[in-house]
C-alpha cells in the first residue's frame, strides 16, 4: 500500500525554461525509509519541497502528487501540516522559539490543540527522545546535534504519517550525525512513520535504508536497495555516481571479478566476513614520497587561548610546526579547539600565551595586511566573506588589497581555472555552496599567499564535489601553496592530507603521516581501515591505497 | 503610587521596603552593581532642583543672585527618592518578570505581537553570534572596528551589520518555512501555557485592589502629598494620615510579606 | 494602507495635543498622564498589528529586522552615542511602509530592554523609535524623502527628537518643575550625544541608506510582500 504516489512529476521555476524535474514517478510504500540523493541541484530539495505543499517553491509544476489516495492540493491545510512532516538542514534556522519547551509545542499550538492535549504529547515525546534536561533550556545555547533532535520532536509532535528531511545531517559533526540518524530510524520502526530522507553521507545510511533513489538533472538515475544500488553504479562505471558508492562496498565491487548483488557487504561486520573468505592477496607497501627542501612556514610555540577571562582554556600550550609544502590536516572531536586553532594560526583571534611564528618573525611585529594576504584564511561558511552586490566587485576589491599592477590578469586566470569566471555578474548569495566557496578561494589565491587555512570545508558537501574539492587541494599543494585545514571529515583527511593532527583538549594528541596516524587509532579511523585491522592484509586506509598495494592473485572462494 | 505620594516618610519608607524585598530576593549584586549610578542619579536630582525652580518662599540662600528655596529643594529630594524606588523596583521587577513572562502575560492579551517579540527575542542571541563570526571573516580582509579613524571605523561597523542583514534575511526564509510546515497561520493558535488563577491569586488581587483604592481615597482627600507651595506643609502627620500611611505600607510591602513567607516557610517548616 | 496611516497619524497629533493640554491643565500628574499617554498611543497601533492576518513570512522579516536594528549597537559599545539603530529602523520603513516601520522601532526597543533590564524609559523608547519608523514610513512617497539630502535632514531631525523624547520622561518625572529656563539646562547637558546621534544619522543614510535600500527591497521580492 503506497503512502506517497508522484505521477510525471515535473517542474521548472519563475522566468527560467529548463525543468528542475522531468517526468518523475514513482512510489513510496507505507513504512518505507526511503534515501535520496544526488549531485546539488539534481532537483531533489525541490523534490521534497513539492510534496510538502504548504513551502513549495514559486513555478511551474506539471503531473500528480498523490499522498494517501488524495490529491496533495486538495488536502485540507490542518491535514497537510499535520500529516506530512519536514525537518530541513540549517539546525539554528528553523527554530522559533526562546526555549524549548516552547519550542515543542510550537506546531501543537498553531494547530489550535486544546493545552491538556498538547500538555501530554510533549510529555509522551520528551520522554522518548530522553530530552528532560533540555526543556528549560535556552534553543540558543544548544548544540547543533541537540537543536536538531529538538527539531526533530518537534515536528514529530504533529504525528506525521510522511517525515521528510532536507539533509538534515548535513551540518553536524558524524557523532551527531550519527545520533540523529539512529533516532530517524527508531521512529521508523517503532512508529512505521514513512521515511524519505534527502542526504549525502551515505556511509551511515546504508544500514538504515530499505531503498536508495540517486536523481541527476532531475530525473531518477539509480532506484532500488542500496545493494542493488551500489552494484548498478559499478556495472555501468557511472563517474558521476561512483563517489556516492560508500568505502566499503566500493572496494569489495572493485575487488571481485564477478560480484553478486546479495554480497556487497555494507558495514565492518560484513566487509570482514567478505575479506576472510578471501586470500591471497599480495600486499606491497607503497613508499611514502620524501620530502624536499622543506622549511618551517608556520609555527605555534606553547599557545594558550581562551575566550573569556574566567574560563577554561580551549588551547592548552599546544605546540605544532607547519612545513612548506604540506597539505595539513587538523582532525577532532567537536569543541576540541580546532576552528579556533586555525583562527589563531590566521592571526584573527589574539593568544593569551605562546607566539605564532610565520617564516621564523613573530605575528605580532608582521604588519598586518601583510601577514593577512600571505596567510589566507578561508572560513566555513564562504557567505560571511562577501560584502558587494557582485562578485566581481568582490573581486576587484580583492585586487585592490594586494596592490599588484597584474592582478586583474592574474584574476582572470585563477577565476578561469576554478570555472566560475562566467559567474562575474551574480549576487553571491544566488551561487551555490560550492560555487561560492570558490569565488571566497578566487579572492584569497590573488594574492598568492604562502599558506591557505581553510575550516571545514566539507560540511555539507556531495561526494562528487568533495572528490572535485579535493583535487583542487592537491593542485594547489602542487602549485606550492601550503595548505592547513580543519575537517571532521576522516575519510576526506586520510585521502588528500600529507600529514594528519589530531587535537584533544586543547593539546596535541598525535601528528604524522595519515597512515600511520589513521593505523595508529582505532576508532578515530576510516571504514577501511577498521575492515583490514586484524586481518592479515597489508593495513591500508582508503580504498585508492588498497587497490593499489594489495594484489588479488587468487580467485574469490565462495 | 511611588510617583503620587510625594512626602518624604512614605517614599523613604517605600525606598526602605523596596530594598528589604531586593536583599530577600538574593539581589545584593544588582543592588550594589547600580548603587554608584542610583547615587549619582538622586544627588543630580537633587542639585538640579534648586537651581532651575525659584518658587517658594523659604529663601536659603542666593546662588548666583538666585535664590535657592527650601521648597524647591524639598521637592527635588522628593522626586529622587520617587525616582529611586521605581529604580529599585525595576530591579526586582527584572527579575521576577523574566523576559519568558513577560510575554506569557503579553500574549493573552496580544497574542501576535507577542509572538513577534518572541521570534525577535530568540533572534538576538543568534545574531550577536553570527555577528562575532563575520567580524573574525571580515578581518582577514582587513576591515577592522577596533582601529583606525573614527569615521572608519563607523563605516566599517556599519557593513558588518550590512553582512549580517543579508545573510539573515536569508537564513531566515528556511525559518518563515519552518513555521509554515508546523501549520502556523492555519487556524487560532492555542496555548501550552493555562492561564489560569488560583484562589490565592484572587485574594491576593482583591487585597491589592482594596489597598489600592484605600490609598487612591486618601491621595484625593489630601493625604500622603507635601503641599510645596505657596507655602512648605509641615511634614509631621495627625491620624487619619496615619491610617493612610499604613495603608500605603501594607501596599508597597506586600511583595514582602508574600516573598518573607514563602522564605519563612522554606527554612523552618521543611 | 494610505487612509489608515492618515488615521493613525491624526490619532497620534491628536495625542500630543492632549498630551500638551493635561500638563498645562493638570500640572500636578504629568507623569501619570504622559504614561497615560504612552499607553494610548502605542495601543492602537498594536491594535491594528494584531487584527491583520499577517503570514508567517512578514512575521519573520518583521522580526530579523527588529533583532538586527536592536543587535546593530554591538559593534559600537565602545561609542554609546553612535548606533545605528534609528539607521535601521529609517531604512526598513523606507521599503516596507508606516506600519511595519512603526512595528520594527518598538520591538527593536523592547527586546533591546529585554535583554538590558527594563526600566520605566522601556515605553517610551519604544514609542520613540516606533515613531520615527512610522514617520519615515508616511513620508516615503514624498518628493522630500525620495532624494538622499531630504533623507538626511530626516535622519539629522530624528536623531535630535530622539533624544529629545527621551528626555522628556525624566525631565517630567522627575525634575518637577516644567519651566523653560530647566527644561533648557537640561537639554543643554545632552546636546551633544544628541548631535552624535544625529550625525552618524546623517553620516550612515549618505554613505548606506542606498545599499540597504536595494538589499531590503531584494528581500521584499523574496519574501513575497510586492503588494502592500
């Protein structure tokens, strides 16, 4: 029996002729968790805005929305806001209200529910999401994990019988992420609430969901298990969707020569199964490339810093020298100190203790605007970076500072070989995540600085463009630019990085090169490595290193 | 009340009740943080008085060939110690009517404007953060407020709102959508909150009311007011003015007497 | 939307009137009669927020606009007398009209107290403010306050009645005597943080008032609100 029905689904928006959707159907099964993805604009936040009625977006729609045997736009608005739930992406952004309690009852409220009916729902959810200690809370001063499962209950509060979710891990650290995520599937199956959840970080989902839809150019690419998934991306060597396909079965799809749908493994727990059936691979360890001609660019000697006078410090003497030409990756947990150790080493936040050093001369006596244009720094969230109407006066602004007779020319280059030169004439904020980020790296690199610090610059991203991101780190490591970034993204650091730190408390807990800091831990580590760990393969820890070292030689035993 | 009754016993005894409830409330570091402005503030008054307001016919003494009148400074002494008790009271009003209850009580009666301030209320601990965030971005571009000529520095203040107007503005359509999805605007917002009273609320209220009218009789009929002029009243009282004294006691003291025994019963009944 | 304003701003002339008229008549209950005042004045106009059926996009944009006029003096603490407050709430009514100018001013105030502690000047503030976003908001289709010089004068007039209102509170609470020759002294004392105040006006319309006029009516597209 099918909740959700969308018949040749198509829309395009406002004063623009191409379709955002073309001709989608499909159907959603009552009870089903149901995952999209895809490429950004794919179409699929349109998607689910068109099926929550009451915020779809301004245009043209053609073909049907069918939810529960009813025409979506005959179903009366109690009924709509009640019955189909939304949870979007910006945790801060959908929150109402001061506290949250108040916050809870919120939709009951709008809905005109009588108080003791209202009383004793938010009374049924806070004890099912164990949010007791959250009720007086301020929303504000929450965590972002916190704020989303209050967003979560809160629109759960409603009884929804369809929860949708605009990437609603998509800002959150993987431990929140991961909790959020375990709550989404409790609901699932304690309450058969029907799931449909658009998201990237397929990793996680892969054991949650019964079906996997990836759309491109607004039309359904991939539709199925995510076993049947994975193996479809792989049988037709899709370049596009191959980065969506998780570590794990992507490498048991490369390994084996004939493999079967029902095989793939999806987690540690099957992956390990799969490789002991396996042997005879040959391992050869690649050699680490050696160093040449490095020398010190940056340097933190014994730094401390806190951000009021009385409180705990967030650096605690934290030590750390940055070599010319690496590719530096600071990793940690969530309030580890790390962003604000990148905003130290860029000179935006002022240490109470300790001296930073950039080439051997103290911060303090560079001037600067010099330091500034020498030392890039590239912030989270790109939208904070832009001030004009356009980029390009953004741009010629960005000239201007680094007072070089060739900076338009060198402009034009560097906006040419990012790809976004056509994008001149644009408001910034009508660019996308990506696009954005690198018009914000367009105005850094004019400069040519030594070092770029770049914070998380991940969050949020699609496989395809991280791959893409990733790739322009290394050219830029080539071109001589140092690179220091702040990730929590393990899988992306043991990929691109050259050297890996991993901050605790304020301190430095290890640094080295990825393989063996990621070998080195055992829970702070990629997918792959926690597959090979105990095995007696050659340790390894993205699948890239694995296909290259590792030789099969035998033939798969089933 | 505080700003009718202008005779120097009721408002110094107003003055005195008014920080006995402060100092139960535990507010002994709001009091002492204001004290050095609240002191100033009165003797400004104070001083002022005399100097603008000739009338009265007790000449102290000439001050610059004006004189300086005891009425007048009568009346100043009288308007500080009004103006210290309602400062006083806002202290412990701050903190018994928190911004929450504060628009709890608001939103029975104007149930939208009182949601607009909430949604504003919870705005402004998002937006200082955000504005602490662009003001680190924007200084990796060099635009500082901390230095620099003032007019800059202005201007350069100015953009990072500019920044953070744009950025919120935009953030905020996710937020309109949000509201939306939970069904607002769909029918008459009902309430978690029940707004309902107790008997001893009731009491409380008819007490308050037959105080109040007791003291308001006594104010029209010419007690608890200092006739300044023409001619400086004595201040001593007889004993219908005594009755409204208590009256006027009873009233500004009843947060106390509600407050003491809440204490009272706390400490040695439990 | 025109006739209401008229209304609204006949309501509160008539108010002042009355408000001149009790104090020379009932000099003994100034205060009670401008609190009163206060009262009637911003009673009506909330009145008429609560009978419109406002969506919860124009809710919101109501409400980022108050939240950022009040957060607007962060960046200033340093100087109390500039803020860009009043520059705020000018621009927003300038593109959203009377009404919602009126409504940014006296929320920007009271959560601005909120947060700072209230105290009996939170009305009057609040009527201040709210005053000048209703002003900017009636005459924004004037020849006057269609070029940038008459926005200035605007801004330069506001920021000295700002401050004048703000007085007024105090001197009439407080200060007893209404007589000219006090009420002057006093006005002297904050000449000059009156004239700060003023002139950063003036300084922020010349050099922004244009970009932000652009940034709001951008984002008066995109919330929907084409048609008030």
């Amino acid at each position: 029996m099918e909740i959700l029905k969308l018949k040749n689904l198509s829309f395009s928006y406002p004063e623009r002729d191409d379709e955002v959707l073309q001709q989608i159907s499909f159907d959603v099964k009552k009870g089903e968790f149901l995952v999209l993805g895809g490429p950004s604009g794919c179409g699929k936040s349109t998607l689910i805005k068109l099926v929550k009625h009451d915020i779809a977006p301004a245009g043209r729609r053609k073909g049907g929305i069918i939810f529960n045997g009813k025409r979506i736009e005959d179903l009366p608005a109690e009924e709509l806001a009640g019955e189909i739930g939304m949870v979007f992406q910006d945790p801060d952004n959908q929150i109402v209200m001061e506290e949250v309690l108040q916050e809870l009852a919120f939709g009951l409220e709008n809905l005109g529910y009588s108080t003791d009916y209202i009383r004793k729902r938010v009374a049924e959810m806070v004890q099912f999401f164990g949010l007791e200690n959250l009720l007086a809370r301020k929303t504000h001063e929450l965590s972002g994990g916190q704020k989303q499962l209050v967003n979560l209950a809160s629109v759960l509060l409603l009884n929804p019988k369809l929860l949708l979710l605009d990437e609603p891990t998509s800002q959150l650290d993987p431990v929140a992420a991961k909790e959020f995520i375990t709550m989404v599937k409790r609901i699932n199956e304690e309450f058969g609430v029907t799931i449909l959840m658009v998201e990237h970080r397929l990793e996680e989902l892969t054991a949650v969901a019964d079906r996997m839809m990836l759309l491109n150019g607004g039309q359904i690419a991939y539709d199925g298990s995510p076993r049947e998934v994975f193996f479809n991306v792989w049988d037709r060597r899709d370049e596009i969707f191959s980065a969506y396909v998780p570590s794990i079965p992507s490498l048991s799809l490369h390994l084996n020569e004939n493999p079967e749908v029902k095989e793939i493994p999806l987690s540690v727990k099957e992956g390990r199964m799969w490789l002991s059936g396996i042997n005879g691979f040959s391992a050869e360890q690649q050699p680490l490339p050696e160093a040449v001609n490095v020398r010190k660019v940056l340097s933190c000697d014994s730094v401390c810093f806190r951000y009021e006078r009385k409180g705990e410090n967030v650096l605690s003497d934290l030590n750390i020298d940055i070599y010319s030409n690496e590719i530096f990756a600071i990793v940690g947990g969530n309030g580890s100190g790390k962003s604000t150790m990148l905003k130290t080493m860029a000179g935006l936040i002022n240490p109470q203790r300790g001296t930073i050093r950039f080439k051997n001369q103290k911060l303090k006596k560079i001037p600067k605007q010099e330091f500034h244009l020498s030392v890039a720094y590239l912030p989270q969230n790109p939208k904070l970076f832009f001030l004009h109407d356009t980029l390009e006066e953004e741009w010629s602004r960005a000239i201007e500072r680094t007072n070089d007779e060739n900076g338009n020319e060198k402009m034009n280059r560097i906006t040419e070989m990012l790809g976004i030169s056509h994008l001149a004439e644009h408001h910034p904020y009508d660019l996308s995540g990506g696009e954005l980020q690198k018009a914000a790296l367009a105005c850094l690199l004019v400069s040519d600085p030594e070092v770029l610090l770049i914070d998380e610059p991940t969050k949020g991203m699609d496989p395809l463009s991280k791959q893409k991101f990733g790739e322009l780190l290394t050219d830029l490591h080539f071109d001589g630019h140092t690179i220091v970034m702040v990730t929590h993204d393990i899988e992306f650091a043991a990929e691109y990085a050259t050297r890996c730190m991993m901050l605790f408390n304020g301190q430095v807990a290890s640094v080295s090169d990825p393989r063996s800091f990621f070998a080195g831990n055992t829970f702070y580590t990629t997918s792959i490595n926690r597959l090979v760990r105990g095995s007696n393969l050659q340790e390894v820890i993205t699948v890239k290193e694995a296909l290259a070292s590792w030789r099969v030689q035998a033939s798969i035993q089933v | 009340m505080l700003m009718s009754f202008l005779h120097p016993f009721y408002l110094i005894a107003a003055v005195l009740l008014l920080i006995s409830l402060t100092l139960l409330q535990g507010l002994v570091e709001q009091l002492r943080n204001r004290a050095k402005s609240f002191f100033f503030l009165t003797l400004f008054i104070v001083a002022v008085n005399p100097l603008v307001n000739h009338r009265g016919t007790h000449i102290l003494f000439y001050f610059r060939e004006n004189p300086v009148t005891l009425e007048a400074l009568m009346n100043g002494f009288l308007m500080a110690l009004s103006l210290l008790a309602i400062l006083i009271l806002f202290i412990s009003y701050n903190f018994v009517l928190t911004p929450g209850r504060f628009l709890y009580l608001f939103s029975k009666i104007l149930p939208q404007t009182a949601l607009l301030a909430m949604l504003t209320l919870r705005f402004v601990p998002l937006l200082i953060r955000r504005l602490d965030e662009i003001k680190i971005v924007q200084k990796s571009k060099g635009m500082t407020i901390t230095e620099g000529r003032v007019k800059d520095r202005a201007k350069n203040g100015v953009s990072l709102v500019q920044i953070l107007l744009t950025w919120s503005l935009e953030e905020a359509l996710q937020t309109a959508d949000s509201m939306k999805s939970r069904g607002y605007g769909v029918t008459k917002r009902s309430s978690y909150e029940r707004y309902t009273f107790t008997k001893n609320d009731i009491i409380s209220i008819v007490l308050l009311l037959v105080l109040f009218a007791g003291c308001l009789i006594g104010l029209f009929n010419g007690y608890g007011n200092l006739t300044l002029y023409p001619d400086l009243e004595s201040t001593s009282m007889g004993g219908a003015e005594w009755s409204v004294f208590v009256l006027f006691l009873l009233y500004i003291g009843f947060p106390l007497l509600v407050e003491g025994r809440e204490q009272f019963r706390w400490r040695y009944l439990n | 939307m025109a006739r209401s304003s008229i209304y609204s701003g006949l309501i509160v002339t008539g108010m002042l009137g009355l408000l001149i008229f009790s104090i020379i008549y009932f000099p003994e209950h100034y205060l009670m009669i401008s609190f009163l005042f206060i009262g009637l004045t911003l009673i009506p106009f909330l009145l008429r927020f609560e009978m419109r059926k406002i969506t919860g996009k124009e809710l919101v944009l109501l409400a980022m606009l108050s939240a950022v006029a009040a957060v607007s003096r962060v960046p200033f603490a340093a100087f109390p007398s500039i803020q860009p407050t009043t520059f705020v709430i000018i621009v927003s009514a300038l593109v959203l009209g009377a009404e919602s100018g009126f409504m940014i001013g006296a929320m920007a105030a009271l959560v601005s107290n909120l947060f700072l502690g209230q105290g009996p000047w939170t009305p009057w503030q609040m009527y201040s403010w709210g005053l000048i976003g209703f002003l900017a908001g009636i005459l924004r289709n004037t020849w006057f306050m269609k070029h940038l010089w008459g926005k200035a004068l605007f801004g330069l007039i506001t920021g000295f009645a700002f401050g004048w209102i703000m007085n007024l509170w105090f001197i009439i609470g407080f200060l007893g005597e209404i007589t000219f020759s006090s009420v002057f002294a006093y006005y002297a004392t904050s000449f000059y943080f009156d004239l700060a105040h003023a002139v950063s006006n003036v300084f922020f319309i010349l050099v922004f008032s244009s970009g932000w006029i652009k940034i709001l009516q951008r984002f008066k597209r995109k919330y929907g609100l084409l048609a008030t």
